[in-house]
C-alpha cells in the first residue's frame, strides 16, 4: 500500500512547473491584477447607466453608458494584453490548463465588450434599448465568471505568486 510519500506529484517533480511568478510586474505587484479593476468597474456601470436609461429616459445615461463602453474595452484590452504576455512569457502559468481556460473566457468577454461599444458609435442613444441592454447584461456575467475565475488562477492555484520557500524535494 504506496504512502502518500511514495507518490509522484508530477508538479513537484517538474521544477519549471512551478514557477509561475508573475513577471509583467512592479516590484512584484502583477499590473494585470491592477489593470483588471477598470474593465470590472467599468462593464458593471454600463449595465447601471443602461437600467437608468430604462428608467428615466434621460440621454446623460445613454451618453455616460457609450463612453464607459468605450472604456471598459480599451482597459479590457489594456489588461488583456498584460495577461497574455504573462501566460506567453511565464513557463509555469503556460503549463497549466486553467491559465488558458481564463483566456479563452477573457477573449469571449473583450468580445463581448467590443461589440457593445460597436453598436453605441453614430448613436448611443438609440443603440441602448433593447441591444445595448442585452449586450450589457452578457458582458457583466461574463465579467462576472472572467473575474471570479482569474480569483481562482491566483488563491487555488497560485498563478502569479512566488513561492518564498520551495518545496520539499524540488530545491534547484
Ligand atoms: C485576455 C487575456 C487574459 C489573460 C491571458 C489573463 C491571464 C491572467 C493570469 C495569468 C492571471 C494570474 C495573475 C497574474 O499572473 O497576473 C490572471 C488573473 C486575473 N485575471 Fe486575467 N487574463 C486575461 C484577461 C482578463 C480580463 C479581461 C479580466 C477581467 C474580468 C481578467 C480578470 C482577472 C482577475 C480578477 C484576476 C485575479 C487577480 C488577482 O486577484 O490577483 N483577466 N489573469
């Protein structure tokens, strides 16, 4: 009967697999999680400003809605592209599947973003009801499920962190 010490754990066995640090980063700071707050916020005021739009007919929310569409994208993209470099760059966040479950959501969602800007240039008025409204409401669940899930690459799997001490067996 093997003990659980006489298990292979195929990640403590591969010295690279563990490094997955962040390196798209000040002083150890990853930019993508700082970057990623302005696409949350951003695609969550969208939908606010449309509902209000909805509710008052006043053209302020459709206009406040358009630009922060037009924010949420850029800064989408903006983090996008620092996410990419560290899962192009970094070996051990490539190696790991749920690095690239998270992009292939992340890109459906800038998508997403990007078409519910699209629709708001010419007339971001007439674009909110009912179009903008549903573009928005699929952009801030899949914001949503984006960003519960990159929660999940950094505190279940430690993606972007360092290891202060390694583990047992697997010193270089
Ligand atoms: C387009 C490609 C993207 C890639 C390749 C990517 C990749 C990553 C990676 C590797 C991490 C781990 C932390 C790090 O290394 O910085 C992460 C964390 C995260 N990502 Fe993305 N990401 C992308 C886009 C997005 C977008 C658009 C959002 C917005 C919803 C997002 C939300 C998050 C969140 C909330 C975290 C956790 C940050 C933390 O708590 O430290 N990501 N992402």
């Amino acid at each position: 009967m093997p003990t659980q010490q006489d298990l292979n754990d195929p990640v403590d066995e591969n010295r690279a697999l563990q490094a997955t640090e962040s390196k798209i980063a000040i002083a150890g700071h990853p930019l993508h999680a700082m970057l990623v707050a302005f696409p949350i916020a951003l695609t969550m005021s969208v939908l606010g400003a449309d509902l209000l739009y909805w509710w008052t007919a006043d053209a302020f929310w459709a206009r406040a809605a358009g630009w922060a569409t037009f924010g949420a994208f850029l800064m989408g993209v903006i983090a996008g592209i620092t996410g990419t470099i560290e899962l192009l760059m970094v070996q051990g966040i490539r190696n790991r599947s749920a690095s690239w479950t998270h992009f292939i959501l992340a890109v459906m969602l800038l998508s997403v973003l990007g078409a519910n800007w699209g629709v708001r240039v010419g007339d971001y008025e007439a674009a909110v009801l009912p179009l903008g409204l549903l573009i928005s409401v699929l952009a801030a669940g899949l914001t949503a499920v984006t960003g519960w899930h990159g929660g999940k690459l950094v505190f279940d799997y430690q993606i972007g962190t360092k290891l202060s001490h390694p583990r047992p067996g697997t010193e270089p």
